[in-house]
C-alpha cells in the first residue's frame, strides 16, 4: 500500500468527468487500498479517485464506522435539504457551508465487485454527495453557500 499524492484545487484533474470501472480487478482492489491509506494520512473522512489524479468512478469512506469503497456510486434517490459545515482534502485551509440532501439512496459496486444499494443520512450523506461530485468535475467551493475560516471539520 501507497500513500498517494493529493490533486489541489485549481488542477485540472479535479474538473474532468471520470469513466465507469468496466470491471473490479486486482488492480482496482489495490487502488482502493492506497485511497484508504491516502484517506486515513490526510485525516479525511472520504475521498474520491480524481483527488489522486485518477479519472475513475471509484471513492472510499470512513465516518467512523470502518472503511469501504464505491465503484461507480450513483444517487437513485434523495429526500429532504440539510445546510451543514464541509471541507475538501483538495482545498486545504478552507471550509463552507452547503447546502445537500439530508438523504440519499447510493446503488454501487462493492470491492468484491458486488451489487450494493447504500442508504446514508448525517454525515454519510454529505460524504457520498460530496464524493460522488468529484466523479463529476465538481468540488464542493462551487456550491457554497458562505465560506468560513477552517474550524476543524474533517475533509473529503
Ligand atoms: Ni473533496
């Protein structure tokens, strides 16, 4: 396992559409591996493949209930609006509040290459939200509603 490099905004990277995992190789599985350990480095709660400069739909989580990735996430489903405090492991220093869904329903692919549907409220939501618009060329300073001084809040 590998402690990656950090895509910082303003890379061209983090603005691109990312491609559909085609299928969960050996070499996805160690992806994910180095993610993780990227994640858990930076102190972040998630993170999503472009943020290593990898333009694939891949993103990893942790909000404290152990880790796990999602290979092509989408949102199938949202319910409800929730204005909450978020950061970014690619724009360090600074934090904002945005506005998101208080719900979501997340079909994906587990590690093993399995069907799994998530349904995530709190902090797992705005997690898999935020992640699943960096597979999109999205960073969360293109939504804020008001920035803020970092005050601590973990990044993804
Ligand atoms: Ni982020």
């Amino acid at each position: 396992m590998a402690v990656l490099e950090i895509v910082k905004v303003g890379s061209e990277l983090l603005r691109q559409q990312t491609e559909t995992v085609p299928k969960v190789t050996k070499k996805i599985v160690g992806l994910i591996a180095d993610m993780i350990e990227t994640m858990y480095a930076a102190d972040g709660v998630g993170l999503a493949a472009p943020q290593v400069g990898i333009l694939l739909k891949i993103i990893v989580v942790d909000v404290g209930e152990g880790p796990f990735a999602l290979i092509n996430p989408r949102i199938i489903k949202a319910e409800g609006e929730e204005i909450d405090v978020e950061g970014c492991l690619s724009v360090p220093g600074k934090q904002g509040y945005v506005r998101r869904a208080a719900k979501v329903w997340v079909d994906a692919l587990d590690e093993k290459g399995k069907n799994v549907r998530i349904e995530a409220q709190e902090l797992l939501a705005r997690a898999l939200q935020h992640e699943i618009d960096h597979l999109n060329g999205v960073l969360y300073i293109d939504l804020l509603e008001e920035e803020i001084p970092d005050n601590g809040v973990k990044g993804v």
